[in-house]
C-alpha cells in the first residue's frame, strides 16, 4: 500500500503503464472486417389509444442455500409468487413519477395491493422428520402448494388440470422403477403407478423431480418450479375473474403484467397448449372486450439485438420514437435465433409474441404481448388486437432507460433478498 500522499502519484504512473501496454496490443491487432450495419427492420408508427387503468403485476423470486454444519451437504430454498395490483391513474398523479422512479414509498404502497404466496422448499438431502427422502419430500411440498394455494374460485391444482388437459406419462417417481405411469385423471390429486405402486403426485406433471438429485444442488428444480407457478398464477387469476359479471369488468379494464418471456421452457412446456387454450377461450367471455396480457424482457438474445440495431452510432438513437415492430418468424430466423428445425420459432413453447417499441419519449421496450385470438405461431398472425393498448399501457409505464415500473413494483414484492434469504436457511442449522 502506498502511503496517503503517494497515491496520485502512483496511480498517474499505473494509467500511463495501462496506456502503453494497450497502445503496444494494438499494433498487433490486426484490422477486422468492419460490420456492414444491419437495415432497420420495419418500424411502423403505432395509433395512439388509451392504456389501460389497472396494471396486475406478476413476478416470481426463489433462493438456494445450504444449511451449515450437516453432512451430507444439506440444502432448502425459499420461493416466493407475488401478485401486485396497482391503480396506474392514482400512481401516475403521484409527484416525481415516473421520471425519477423517486417517491414517497408510503404514497407509493397506498396506490397498491398485493398478494404473496410463500413456501420453502427441501433442496438435496433434506429428509422430513417423518421420513420421507429428499425427493419425495420436495414433490409433497409442491403437491401442498398446489392443492391450497388459489387466488380466488379453485385452487391452483384444479388450474393445474384445467391446463394440463388429461393424463400424460412421466417417469415413474419410484428411482428403482423404469415404468412410466400416467398422471392423475382430471379432478384426482394422485394415483398409483401400476408396476411397483408408488403413489403419483398430480406435481409430478411438472416433473421437476427428474432434474432433483441428491448427488448435486437443486437450483435449477426450484427454479422450475417458480417458473411454473408463475404461470398458474396467473393462469388462476385469470379463471377465476372470467366467471362472474364483476371479474369481466375488471379483466377489461387490467393489464396483466410478467416478467421475462411469455412461454414455459424445459419440461412445463408441457402447459404451453392448455395457456393458450385457455387464453382463447377467456378472451371468447369476454367479448367484445379483450384481454391484455403481456411481458417485459430485460435481458436475452432479442433484447441484444435490438439495443445494437438502435445505434447509429450512438446508442438508443436509430430506431424513431414512437414506433413498434413485429418480428415475424422469418425476421427473427435470419436474424436473432438461427433456424435448426422447420419448425416456426417458439412454437411449442411461448404464449405471446415479441413486440418492440420506442416510445415517444424514447425508450426502447422489448415485450411479448398474447394474442388470444390467434393460433400458433403467433409470429406469423397479423397485429394483435391489443397492439395499441399494450403500447399505451407500456409507454405510460416504462421508467429509467428502458424499464417498466410495475414490475418493479412486483420484484420489490416477491424478492427474497439473497443475504436475508441465506440467513434464513442457514438458522435451520440450529434447529
Ligand atoms: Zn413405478
């Protein structure tokens, strides 16, 4: 360590010694081809409607830890869904919003509602003091939620069936058993599998226990499983509104708001279809009203993509404001994600299609937005009904560079700060 008056000194030394060392690398760097800049794909100015009162917002937030001083190593997680309902007239009249993002907090909550579902999960070698294994153990805790979480007519597994739509074989959950039973028939939260007898949990479906191993860190079973949730989540909320009169009000007038992709990846691709049905037939009910559901992305291949093309060459600055663009399957082919199959990008797996907009303000906003009354793919259809809704709403919303402020508002919800989370896990030590 220099001493206190040194410092300057040595530091003006440090940077010229950086400077050289980076001025010799570049001599030898031999000169790449430069780019030919990409063409502005087709922004088209969108028509200026009224955005929607109401904004619901969605998101989830799951921690992994181990729990000290256990062999073999022992881990739990924590995972939690928050719903947050946000009067979008009341928030925007507060001071300083959205500009600055800075407000009141106090001000800020009473412009909401919330809703939050909780549960810890086992992670590897956790064993139940009833016995039950690590495994078995994380399917019973799943199959719980299931069964009494609910926000509002049924609880999420009957929104589970409903999606599912019938018995699918899975993996027996029997380790020791190579059959592939059928899980539960409709309205059944459990059946047995036929070769050894092992009771089949309807949170099988999901089969998150194939990825569960007590040989390495569950993370990514957890991780699953608030991705699945997530969607049930919503997916619940949505029919229970769509039966009564006053739920059809309110759904014409409400936002639905998530975080990241609108699609179920890895093996709850599995709920794809029933979303989509589902959606479709919501939207139906509610005619001639529609159903604005959508998403912001914050990071990805697509969201890369269009923050290059926006340089010109300054960043954020080519694409004109107050325009959207589509891509369509062959856009995003021949230029985001590169084709391996003739089958249309996210066929199987999203639920909306990507959207970006430049607002009149100038922010760039990547979303994928639902398209009810289109079948898949959707990249194909033409414009969603909703376009100018959702860009409305969006636009209205978005804060800081290119940010959108309910989910923020839902993140600060349902996040489990690490530290705290950790903590947690790690006072079962004691216990
Ligand atoms: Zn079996």
């Amino acid at each position: 360590m220099p001493y206190p008056n040194e410092r300057a000194g040595f530091s003006a030394i440090e940077d010229l010694e950086r400077r050289r060392i980076i001025d010799a690398f570049g001599d030898k760097l031999a000169q790449g081809e430069s780019h030919p800049r990409k063409p502005l794909p087709n922004f088209q100015p969108f028509t200026r409607s009224t955005p929607r009162p109401v904004v619901v917002a969605l998101d989830g937030s799951n921690i992994y830890h181990r729990i000290p001083a256990r062999l073999p190593a022992t881990e739990a997680g924590l995972l939690s869904i928050s719903i947050v309902r946000i009067d979008v007239e009341r928030l925007l009249n507060l001071a300083q919003l959205p500009k600055s993002g800075a407000t009141d907090p106090v001000e800020l909550r009473s412009t909401e509602d919330s809703s939050t579902l909780q549960m810890a999960l086992p992670g590897r070698n956790a064993r139940s003091v009833d016995g039950q294994l690590s495994r078995d153990w994380f399917r019973t805790t799943i199959q719980e939620a299931l069964e009494s979480g609910n926000y509002g007519r049924e609880s999420l597994a009957l929104t589970l069936h409903a999606l599912l739509d019938g018995q699918r074989n899975i993996k027996c959950p029997n380790l020791d058993c190579n059959s592939s039973p059928l899980t539960p028939p409709p309205n059944a939260m459990r059946s047995q599998c036929d070769a050894c007898g092992q009771d089949v949990l309807l949170a099988d479906s999901l089969r998150a226990q194939e990825i569960f191993d007590d040989h390495q860190p569950c993370g990514d079973a957890h991780g699953r499983i608030r991705e699945a949730f997530e969607i049930l989540s919503l997916m619940n909320l949505l029919r229970g509104l769509v039966e009564t009169e006053s739920g059809r009000r309110a759904l014409a007038r409400i936002a639905f708001v998530l975080d990241g992709p609108l699609a179920a990846f890895s093996t709850i691709a599995v709920l794809q279809r029933g979303v989509l049905r589902e959606l479709t037939r919501i939207e139906n009910l509610l005619s001639p009203e529609r159903l604005l559901v959508m998403s912001a992305v914050k990071t990805g291949t697509f969201v890369q993509h269009f923050s290059e093309l926006d340089e010109a060459p300054a960043p954020d600055s080519r694409i004109p404001n107050g325009r959207a663009f589509l891509p369509d399957d062959d856009y995003i082919r021949e230029n985001i994600i590169a084709r391996t199959t003739d089958q249309p990008w996210g066929e199987i797996t999203y639920f909306g299609r990507p959207l970006v907009v430049k607002t009149d303000e100038g922010q760039r906003l990547f979303l994928n937005v639902a398209q009810p009354e289109a079948s898949p793919p959707l990249t194909n259809a033409a414009a969603p009904r909703v376009l100018d809704e959702a860009i409305a709403t969006a636009a209205r919303l978005g804060i800081g560079r290119h940010e959108f402020l309910p989910l923020r508002r839902a993140h600060a919800k349902a996040a489990i700060p690490l530290r705290v989370g950790s903590k947690i896990i790690e006072s079962l030590a004691g216990s």
